[in-house]
C-alpha cells in the first residue's frame, strides 16, 4: 500500500491550499479528497478499499461533522490503523477535548498565513506518516526484551 492521506474537507478554498501545500513538500503522496463527513465510512468500508495512513478531517462541516466521523471511525476495529488529524479553524479548548476524547490523534489550528499554513502541514504530514509505519512487535517477539 502506497502512502495516502484522506482529506475531509467542504471549503473548496481550504481542499485547494491544502493540495497546493501537501503536493509542494510531499509530491509522490496520494491524496484523495471528500466533501462531507457522511462519504467517509462508506469510503473506508468498501470492499477492497485501501486504508489512507493520515486522514485531516475538518472539524466544522454540514451534515456529520467531524467528530462524529471521528466517534464511527474509531468504533470501527479494522479502521484503527488510520492517524486521525483534526485540521480546523476552531481555536474552542472544548471542542479539541471532544476530539482527544473520541480517539482524534492531532488537533491543529488552520493558519490563515500560507507559508505557516504549509509548513504546519509539512510537519504533520512528516510526523504522523512516520508513525504510521512504525511496528511495535507483541510482547515476547522482541530480542530487546529482557
């Protein structure tokens, strides 16, 4: 599986920077965009679907927000491998608690500056790939193991 990165996003703006940035620091990453949050589990649950590494969710959507999509992704056990990036304009503390709580992975502010916007997308895109392909082997199976 190549790497990939879901992006649920509504603001054709925001899908527009947002594949600007990622395509400029990250050219050979798949991306695959959706509209609404109600597209993403019949996405990630058909048959022979391939799993993204990352998905930035918005957070603010019509419809299912993101964090309900956050709560059906997570209820989901074969779904546990996806990083769940919140990537909103929402500074509300309690709103990034609700995500934390419901299984989200990151909460990030979206900069209205696009260098800094780019940069921050970067730097996620940089830390939660790698995280995704770290394996932890079961316990026992590890020769570091005393």
């Amino acid at each position: 599986m190549t790497a990939s990165i879901l992006v649920v996003e509504d603001s054709p703006e925001d899908v527009e920077a947002i594949e600007r940035a990622i395509s400029r620091s990250h050219p050979r990453l798949g991306l695959e965009f959706l509209g609404s949050g109600a597209e993403v589990l019949p996405r990630l649950t058909a048959p022979g679907a391939e799993l993204p590494s990352i998905m930035l969710l918005d957070l603010n959507m019509p419809g299912e927000g993101g964090l309900a999509v956050i709560r059906r992704v997570r209820a989901d056990a074969t779904l546990n491998s996806i990083r769940i990036v919140v990537f909103t304009s929402s500074e509300d503390q309690a709103e990034a608690d609700a995500c934390y709580a419901a299984g989200a992975d990151s909460y990030l502010y979206k900069p209205v500056n696009f260098a800094l916007f780019q940069t921050v997308l970067r730097q996620t895109v940089d830390y939660w790939g790698n995280v995704a392909r770290i394996v932890v082997p079961p316990p026992g199976d590890s020769s570091a193991q005393t």
